[in-house]
C-alpha cells in the first residue's frame, strides 16, 4: 500500500546522513516531499529491527545504511534546510527545483490542500477549475472536498468541459498567483483540462461526493456525465483486469486492506480474486471475510479507493494492464 511504502521511505531516510537525505529530496516531486516528511515527523518508536528490514529491502539497489538516532525534529529540520532553502513560510525549494520554476501555480504544488482551498476558495469557479488542473490529481481532489457543495459541483463541470486555456489568460492568472506566494517570473506549461481530468479527479474523491457530483452534471448534460464515468476507474473495474494483473497487484495489498475492500465487492469480484491466489490463501480469505464483522461503508470505500491508487500507479509504471471503465461503472 501507498502509506506502507511512504512509513518505509521516512525511515529510509531517517537512517541516512542529512547531505543524502537532502540530496534525495531534491529528486522528489511537491507531494512526495509532503508527504514523506510528514511521515518522518510522525515517526516514533521505530526498533532496530525495522529499520534493518527496510534497509535489507532497498540494499539490493541502494546499498547499507545507518540506524536511526538524534533528535527526529532536529534532524528534519535540518534536512529540510538543506533541501529546501530557508524560506520555510513559502514553502518552496530552489535547491529542490534546481532553478525551476516556483512561480504561482507551480507554487500551489508546495503548499498543503488545507491552505489552498482557503487560498482559492472565493475565486469565480472558472479561476478555481484552471487552477486545479494544472495540480496533481489527487491534490486537486482534496482541494476541491473542502469548497462548498455548490463551488464544488460548479468547478467541476467546468473541468470537464474546459479543452483549452489562452495563453495571455493563463500568464495573467499566474501572475496574480505569484504575486501572492512571492514566486519566481517564471511560466511553466502544464495540462488542460477535459473529460479525462474531471475523471482522474473524481478517482480521489470519497464516494458520496463522487456521486453527488456525477448527479449534478448529470442534471447539466447526461452525455457528459456518462462521459466522464466512461473515463473514471472504480472498484468494480477491477473485474477488466488480467488474470496477471491481479496477481501483481494482490502481491503489494496486505491481507488486511484486502479483507476490508472485499467487505463492500460483488461475488463476481471477490471469486476472482479467489481465482488468482493459491488454493490455501484463497481459502484463508474466504474464512477472513466471513469472520469480519460489520465494518463502516465510509471505511470500506476509502481502502478501495488506497487500492485504486495502487493499481494506478502500477498501470502508470507498465507493471499491469488496465482495462477500459464501462457502464457498470456507474449504477
């Protein structure tokens, strides 16, 4: 899972010198930055014994490390220095960025969803839509749960309707934007938006919002509701993967997270992932979710949607093949 993998990086690089630590920071993108020093901050009462594991897991390719001692906060702080420059309050590196660009949207990418939705939150929604297409998927998908109900469903059907953005526009939004983060002059393309990105947004989104979301373009243009399911990837889905895919992917979820998905699957779901596991796991799963008792809608929905990550990052890094979303993927 995603946040084994992000517990496993922080103690990684607990382990290492604050000069390889930083060093490594500067090849990481804004969220993983994020994230993984949020993790190293949290880290506490790590054993001798974890950190050899993760170490003895990654020595095949990068090699022994050291285990971990001094302050944690000490330490971050300084990596992070080293890393990141020292205008901490911005939260944007040049070491990091090697010279990129930090200016107003790209800076976006630096700063935590919480501060800017408030940033962006009483913007006209056209502004907050081109705005949120130009962030990480998944970062625009936390944004976009903090704005109202209205805000929310306004921008996203301008996602999925907007296929371009002039230029001047987009120069002088990202002029406004540096202005108020102090960023640099520079101006990086990035993506539009379209179908496909309101899609991969809504991919992240817990699934009462997905769906009253849906509902609401919905009531603007059917077609293109049914356009952007079309293009969304959900639980249910997982029945158009290959019989190789699964198995790749039930090789990185533990048995746990798999149990809690199953709980809220159809019986065609569940018996091929049965299928593609050996006859005495399969057994055991069997028995597993059988024993589970009654667990929260809320909670099943968001392990889906962590295995839904997973699947996607190893669709992105050609480990897996995933199929095409069809109608079923939206009752």
């Amino acid at each position: 899972m995603e946040n084994e993998g992000i517990t496993k990086s922080a103690i990684l690089l607990m382990s290492l010198g604050e000069d390889e630590a930083a060093e490594v920071f500067k090849h990481l993108g804004p969220r993983d930055v994020q994230k993984i020093s949020a993790a190293m901050a949290t880290l506490k009462g790590v054993t001798r014994d974890s950190v050899k594991d993760v170490i003895s897991e990654f020595c095949e390719q990068a090699g022994d490390g050291s285990p971990l001692g001094g302050s944690s906060s000490d330490y971050i702080k300084n990596v992070l220095k080293k890393a990141l420059g020292d205008d901490k309050s911005a939260a944007l590196i040049d070491r990091i960025l090697q010279g990129g660009d930090t200016s107003g949207i790209e800076g976006l990418k630096w700063m935590g969803s919480d501060a800017v939705a408030e940033l962006i939150k009483n913007e006209h929604p056209q502004i907050i839509a081109t705005i949120l297409v130009h962030l990480e998927r998944d970062q625009a998908s936390e944004i976009l749960a903090k704005l109202s109900d209205r805000t929310r469903n306004d921008v996203l059907l301008r996602i999925a309707t907007l296929d371009g953005i002039q230029p001047a526009a987009l120069k002088e939004l990202n002029d406004v934007l540096t202005a108020l983060l102090s960023g640099s002059k520079n101006l990086k393309r990035a993506a539009m938006g379209g179908v496909r990105a309101a899609a991969e947004i809504l991919n992240f989104m817990p699934g009462a919002a997905e769906t009253a979301i849906i509902e609401n373009v919905k009531t603007f243009d059917a077609d293109l509701a049914q356009k952007i399911v079309d293009e969304m990837f959900v639980w249910e889905n997982l029945l158009t993967l290959d019989d190789r895919s699964i198995q790749v992917m039930l090789k990185e979820i533990q048995s746990e997270s798999l149990i809690l998905a199953l709980k809220g699957s159809s019986q065609e779901l569940r018996e091929k992932v049965f299928a593609n596991m050996s006859q005495r796991a399969g057994e055991m799963l069997r028995e597993d979710l059988e024993a589970k008792g009654m667990v929260r809608v809320s909670d099943v929905e968001a392990q889906q949607k962590e295995i839904l990550k997973l699947v996607r990052k190893l669709a992105d890094e050609g480990q897996i093949v995933m199929g095409g979303a069809g109608e079923e993927a939206f009752v």
